[in-house]
C-alpha cells in the first residue's frame, strides 16, 4: 500500500523565533503500519518524499524523473516495504510540496520569497515529529538519512533519543568542513547574483535560471570523485550535435566542447526544470548551519543519550562527507557509550556513490534492520577496543581505519 499526501501542521514555529500560520508537509508513505515497523527515510538536499518506485504512478512524482532510492526501498529491496511501513517527508524550505518560499502565504495571497523565515535542520527533525505523531508513529524500528539526510538523523539522535531503536547515517558527517562551506557560498552567490533572482521575489516574472544552473554544476562537481570524473569524461570532446546554439563563453567557437561540460550543461537543465532557486537557498544554508555540537560540550555529548544502535556508512571516494568524517563520528560515539559500526565501502564514485551503487549501500542497511549491528561487518565496542571481523553479509569493506 502507497499513500501520497499533505498533512498540515498548523501554526509552526521556526528554531529562528519567527512563525508561519500553517506548515504543510508533503509525504510517501508504503507499506502496512503494525506498530514497530516504522522507518523513517530523511532525503538528501533536493530530494522529495518521492523514494519509493508508485506500481501505476507513472514514477513521475514530485516533480523527479524517478524515485531517488528506488533501487533500495521498495517490495523485496534493501528497505523492503512488504516488511516495514516506510515514510519519507519532504523538508520545510523546499518545493516538492511542503511549505517553502515557493509556497503562497496567506497573509499576503503571494509567495512568500524571502520572506520565508530561515530554516534548519532541527526544523526539519521537529517536523518530521509531529507528522508521525499525525500518522500514529511512536517510537521508530530505524531511521535512515543519506548526505545531509544523515545530518538529519544525528539530529534526531540528540533531539529525540528515545524515539529510535536503529539508525543508519549514510555518507555524512557531524557538520562541513571549510572548503564545501566555500564552494556553497560561490553556489548561492551564483544565484543571488542573477539580476532575475530580484531579492528573491521572482516569482511571477523571470527566474534566476542561470544563477540557479551554475550552482547545480557546482553540487555536480563536489558529488563526483577525481576518478569518477576521469573514467566518465577524461579530456575528450563532445559530439557536434551536443553543443549549443548559444554559448555563453565567447571562445567558445576555437576550442572544442568537452564531454565533462556536456554532462554539466545537461544536469543543470534538468535541474532548473525541477527546483525552485530560493529553496535551493535556503536548504545549503541549513545544511551549511548544522553543528551536532551545538547546545553540547561536544559530538560525544550530543549522542550520549541515544540508546540503540547506529551504523555510519562512507564511501573512500567522497570527499564532500569523507571516511574521516564518518570516522570521527564513530569515535564520538564510542566515547558516549553508544552501539556504533562503521562500514566504509571502495567506492570512486565520489558522493554520489549512495545513490548509484545500491548494490553496496542495501546489503549493510537490509543487516542492519533484520539483525541490528549482531549483522555488522565491522564489530565495534564501547570499551576503547578496536574492531575487528568481517561478515559476508556486508559489501567489501576498507578496514585501513582500524588497522591501528
């Protein structure tokens, strides 16, 4: 069973101090409720509640080509929805249905732009809250977020502890470092520079497509690996026939089109179709502000009260949220006392690793739900020894971390 809706929560009160009358959430849900089945999937940035595959939908919701995790959640996949009562809740600030700058504001009849208040991901955990209190969700089997999805998870570790019996954050990290705060700052800039951008209220007239485009190829190149990118298009030219009428680089005309600037060009017209330029804003800012530690002496004393188990899942190629990221969430795990494993899998496809190698993300998260970390390949403790053991349940694994 699949159920597509929108669930207001009425007035909400943002983490920023200010309010809107009336949050809307757009949902997914699949599969039967029976009461401690619930799994609560957190998308990436520009993801929608859309994560499962719709029997006779068509696969064309929330505005994507097609489900974003289809390969893992679905009857018989890694998150089997014949088993589990899976939901998956678009964030607030976004534009795949729930309340966001796109989104009208009743107290004026027109969108809200701007004037949106600014959101964050603690938001987005408070959210997701209230909607499983609406859906009669209590405490949930397993919480599972990737990118800053996983951000979301952490969050939910600190926020609701006692609410989760299993977690999996997958290739994420307790916060940015420095240099993909930088490459977001020149992604926004990219926007806000746009003369159609006009403060964010653009609605109605032309939009800060161009602005928009660059600062999706910017996400694109922080999502592939050095390799991906090698293997993908090396130095070689692209076709005649994909080159544009029109192109923005005056030199253009001398010099040959490359494929790497093909893919670019490709999937930032994909994306200026789909996504709304404010929210694309207001979703790296949020992303940009979370600090697990904030509110806490440290990572470790955000975590101290989650009692169940989680699992962290990196990739040796990403190095937007890298092995060591993961790695140092693991450590603040172990020294609050909480049931960690962390899976590290080979992987060149950068970032994106989590979206297109399901082959390798589905295994650890199948174990992790059928058996909790009893399944793990790598068997952390608490007690400051190191890991050791592998299963053959779990995808290979780079174990160079815990070789110490």
């Amino acid at each position: 069973m699949t159920t597509t809706d929108v669930q207001s929560l009425g007035e909400f009160t943002f983490e920023c101090g200010e309010s809107i009358p009336e949050l809307e959430v757009a949902y997914e849900t699949y599969g039967e409720f029976t009461g401690d089945n619930a799994v609560l999937v957190c998308h990436a940035l520009t993801g929608s509640a859309h994560v499962a595959r719709r029997p006779g939908a068509g696969d064309d919701t929330a505005g994507q080509a097609r489900a974003w995790w289809g390969d893992v959640v679905g009857p018989g996949k890694a998150v089997d929805t014949t088993e589990y009562y899976v939901v998956c809740a678009n964030v607030p600030g976004s534009c795949y249905g729930t309340t966001g700058p796109s989104s009208t504001n009743p107290e004026t009849g027109e969108p809200y732009g701007t004037d949106f208040p600014p959101v964050t991901i603690g938001d987005w955990t408070r959210t997701q809250r209230r909607l499983l209190d609406e859906l009669g969700v209590g405490r949930l089997h397993t919480l599972i977020g990737g990118s800053v999805g996983g951000m979301n998870v952490l969050d939910w570790l600190s926020r609701y502890p006692d609410d989760v019996e299993r977690a999996a954050a997958v290739a994420t990290a307790a916060r940015l470092d420095a240099q993909c705060l930088a490459l977001d700052t020149v992604a926004r800039r990219a926007i806000t520079s746009d003369p159609n951008w006009n403060g964010g209220h653009y609605y109605g007239g032309p939009v800060p497509e161009d602005g928009l485009a660059r600062a999706r190829q910017i996400g694109h190149i922080m999502y592939l690996s050095k390799a991906s990118m090698a293997q993908k298009f090396g130095r070689r030219s692209a076709g005649r026939e994909t080159v544009r009428e029109e192109s923005p680089d005056p030199a253009a005309s001398f010099f040959p089109y490359r494929e790497v600037e093909s893919y670019l060009d490709y999937q930032a017209e994909k994306f200026t179709d789909r996504f709304d330029a404010n929210s694309y804003l207001y979703l790296t800012r949020a992303m940009d502000d979370y600090d697990l530690s904030t509110g806490y002496e440290s990572d470790a004393a955000a975590l101290a009260a989650f009692e169940g188990e989680l699992l962290l899942l990196s990739f040796t190629g990403d190095w937007h949220f890298t092995v060591e990221q993961s790695e140092a969430v693991a450590e603040a795990c172990r020294e609050a006392g909480v049931d960690v494993s962390h899976h590290v899998v080979e992987s060149d496809h950068g970032h994106d690793a989590f979206l297109v190698e399901p082959e390798k993300v589905g295994p650890p998260l199948a174990t992790v739900l059928e058996e909790g970390l009893s399944g793990r390949t790598i068997t952390d403790t608490t007690d400051g020894e190191k890991p050791t053991g592998e299963s053959e349940s779990f995808a290979p694994v780079h174990t160079s971390l815990f070789s110490k």
